[in-house]
C-alpha cells in the first residue's frame, strides 16, 4: 500500500521493480495518492498487471468515451452537454474513473444515494407505491428465488457468528446455495 510501479529493470528477463512511495493528500474521502521521489527496488522474477478499469458503454446511456465513465453530476448521469438524465444514477468507477479505496467507493456510493433520495421526494407519478411486495411477487410469479429482510438478518447474524472465532467482523458466504442454507 503506498506504493507506485516507477520502473521494470531487466535486460531480457524481469529482474528488479523500482517503486515510489506515495503520501496520501486531500480531504478525507477525496485523497488521491502524491509520489515523495523515494524509491525502493524489489527483485522479482516475475510481473502481473492486476490494475486497471475502463468502462465500457451501455446502449442509451450517456457514455464519456475519452474518459471510460458515464458523465455525472453528484451521481445523477447527464448528457455530454451536462443536462440531467432523469432517474438515471450511477455510482463507483464508472461514475469517477478508478481511483480510491473501498472508503473512496462508500462516499461516492453514499453522494448518488443522497440525490438518488432527494430526487425521490420531488418525484409524483400519481401511481400507487407497491414497495417491496410488489417486486417480490413479479419474482415469485417467475420462480426467482430472493431473500427478504428477515432472511438477510438471519444470514447476517450467522456470517457474523462465524467471523467472531477468526478475529473478523464476519465470514461471507461465497456461494449462494450455503447462505440460503442457513435461512429458516
């Protein structure tokens, strides 16, 4: 953490990475990493690119070729001109580019969600809210299996009962038929 890729050294075969420590600077939530000049080599043998995002384009989206986002105000997606796309948001990379840490994605999350629920208490179709029982019966009439709020309390209570042993705030389920096993 704290470190940036500055050079590959090798003649015909990796031999070192050289790597410049990085100071975090800005506001909290908004920092983004600055290079000191410091360097440190690492001899490797080996070297694998695990960085890197850009987003593609969704058909009828607003989409920023040059930069792999969709354009954005605060979450709320807009033309390229900049008007807004009503009730269209977006939210993590594709809003921003990749930058940050999961701390980076929570603010940005929580900016759309505020406008997302903002824009929600301006808004009157003068239809009837269904809420929640609505969808859970367009899904049931289509046998598509979802967990309601009482069962994700259940998995919740028991990912977190199995993490408390390990030292962790919880253990996740990583596959879907073991976390629907502990529903009762």
């Amino acid at each position: 953490f704290l470190l940036g890729p500055k050079e590959i050294i090798g003649n015909t075969n990796i031999e070192k990475l050289v790597l410049e420590r990085n100071v975090l600077s800005g506001e909290p939530f908004k920092q983004s990493a600055k290079g000191t000049n410091e360097t440190i080599e690492i001899d490797v043998g080996i070297l694998f690119r695990s960085i890197g995002y850009r987003g593609v384009p969704i058909t009828g989206v607003p989409f920023h070729k040059n930069w792999g986002t969709i354009p954005n105000e605060k979450g709320r997606v807009t033309e390229n001109d900049g008007a807004v796309v009503n009730q269209l948001y977006t939210a993590g990379w594709i809003k921003r580019g990749p930058s940050g840490i999961i701390g980076t994605n929570r603010a940005c999350s929580s900016e759309t969600i505020q406008c997302l629920l903002s824009d929600l208490e301006k808004l009157d179709t003068g239809t009837k809210k269904h809420g929640a029982s609505e969808i859970y019966s367009k899904l049931d009439n289509k046998n598509i299996r979802h967990v309601n709020f009482d069962e994700w309390s259940q998995i919740d209570t028991k990912e977190i009962e199995i993490g408390e042993p390990k030292g962790k705030p919880r253990e996740k389920y990583t596959y879907i038929e073991e976390m629907l096993s502990v529903i009762k």
